[in-house]
C-alpha cells in the first residue's frame, strides 16, 4: 500500500496516521525519538507491509508487474492499489468522503511539520497542492506517482510500461485488490485491538 492507504488504514487516528504516513523517511534508531504513539504507527505500517507483501493477491498482482517493472514491481502494486481504493465506493461511500480523509491526512501531517523527517517536510507542500492522495483515482495521478518512483529507480528507464499493464489488466486486478482490501482492513482492525486491549 501506498500513501492513501496507509492514510485509510489509521483510521482517523492522528499519531497512527503520522507513524504510518513518516515510517519510510525514519531509519533505525532514530524511531526512537518519537513518542510512543507515534511509535505505535511506525509498527503498523510494518505489520501492513508484511501482511501486503505475504498476500495472496499481492503475489499473484506483482507477477503481471514483474516482466515490465522487474525488482520494481512490488512498488508499482502499491501505487496500483491506491488507485483502486480511491476508486472504491464500498469504502468512499459518499461524493467527499475521500476529500475528508486528503483534508485529515494533509492537516495532520501540517500541524506536526516541526517533527516531520527533512525529506517528508521537503514533500509535504508538493503532496498538498498537487492533492496526491485524492488524485490518485486518475490515471494520470498515477501515472505521475510512477515517475516518481522511475525518476528515483536506476534500472527502470520508464513509467510508461507499468502504467500500461495497469489499465490493461484491470479487469485481473480489481478482483485481487477487492480481497485483499477487505483482508487487510480486517487485519489492522484485529491488529489495533490486541495492541490497544
């Protein structure tokens, strides 16, 4: 899962949400700087990694992605999945349901920019005003979060390809992905009670 869902999967829980949203900007020990709810989302972004890369459907999406994006394919599901839960009416059930978790994402991580590692901080303005998390139910949201990642992959020389096995393999990744976001939402909410009770 990428940013949206990482987002979708705090629950509305500020400290879950900023945990999730800075685990990959913190390194090591450095985790350990931060209080011990914010420590909580660092562990659950962990914990959903392993349960999206040990997936079923996560297995069987990256093998469509790994042929055109290679060691890469992994992160272009991730993005893939964005896509589909931005575009999920079953768990965006009203027009600005979406806007309202952009809007609670982007405030959450505003109010907290002191505490923010350099590199989210450098990205936050731009993740805003560009309103990736809403964006990411067009194509073309997509298809810049991709490039995002190209631009920063030695060995992946363009979007264009994995982008294109999106659209045409919808109709195989919809199913997957309607699974898998009912199990990990499922996961997480067994996850947060154990941790919680």
């Amino acid at each position: 899962m990428n940013y949206l869902g990482h987002a979708y999967l705090s629950f509305y829980h500020p400290s879950l949400c900023l945990g999730n949203l800075m685990n990959d900007f913190v390194r090591g020990k450095q985790q350990y700087q931060y209080s011990p709810a914010i420590q909580q989302g660092f562990a659950l972004h962990r914990a959903i990694d392993i349960f999206t890369d040990e997936h079923a459907s996560t297995k069987a999406a990256k093998a469509l992605f790994t042929p055109v994006a290679g060691r890469y394919a992994g992160v272009m599901m991730d993005i893939v999945y964005d896509y589909f839960l931005a575009n999920d009416t079953q768990v965006f059930t009203t027009e600005n349901s979406l806007e309202k978790l952009a809007e609670f994402t982007y405030q959450t991580l505003q109010s907290n920019e002191p505490i923010l590692p350099t590199t989210l901080q450098k990205m936050l303005p731009y993740m805003v005003k560009e309103n990736w998390l809403v964006n990411y139910q067009h194509t073309w949201g997509i298809q810049k979060s991709m490039q995002n990642i190209v631009r920063r992959a030695s060995q992946l020389p363009s979007a264009e390809p994995s982008l294109q096995c999106m659209l045409q393999n919808q109709a195989v990744l919809l199913p997957l992905y309607k699974t898998f976001i009912a199990d990990v939402s499922a996961f997480v909410k067994q996850y947060l009670q154990k941790e919680w009770h």
